[in-house]
C-alpha cells in the first residue's frame, strides 16, 4: 500500500519508479522541501546524466497497487526540520 503522500525516484527513460520515499513523517511542507533537497543530491537527480526524476504523488501518483520498495525518512537521510 502506497503513503498517503509521497515522493519517488524514477528512471526517465523508461518511467519505471526504483523507489518510494514516504512523507508521512513530515508535518510541515517546509520539511518536505528540505527532505527532497536530500534526496535529489543524495540520488544525483539535478545531474542530467544520472536519467533519474523525484516525482511528487501530489501532482502525479503513482497506480495503485505499484509494486516499489518505500523508504521512511529516518531511514534514508536524517530528516530535516524547517526553522
């Protein structure tokens, strides 16, 4: 079962989702934009060589039922927390 809200990295040439970064953890979206700062320089995402996106499932989930390893926060980076 997907979060309710999430983020996941995906490879644009085939628009395959690799992985599912859940956001439930977060309480304000000042959190959530630090976290995906993380994780876009964690995963190389702005390099236009690395073929990867960070999609948010606010603007484009993913179907249900997607078959993708979730990772919570605490468990990837330590989480941010916004001033």
């Amino acid at each position: 079962m997907l979060p309710a809200r999430y983020l996941y990295l995906v490879d644009i040439e085939t628009n395959q989702p690799l992985a599912i970064f859940s956001l439930e953890e977060f309480d304000r979206e000042g959190e959530v934009i630090l976290y995906e700062a993380q994780l876009r320089a964690q995963h190389n995402v702005d390099d236009a060589e690395s073929g990867l996106a960070l999609r948010d499932s606010l603007l484009d989930p993913l179907p249900e039922g997607t078959r993708v390893p979730v990772h919570r926060a605490s468990a990837t980076v330590p989480p941010p927390r916004a001033t």
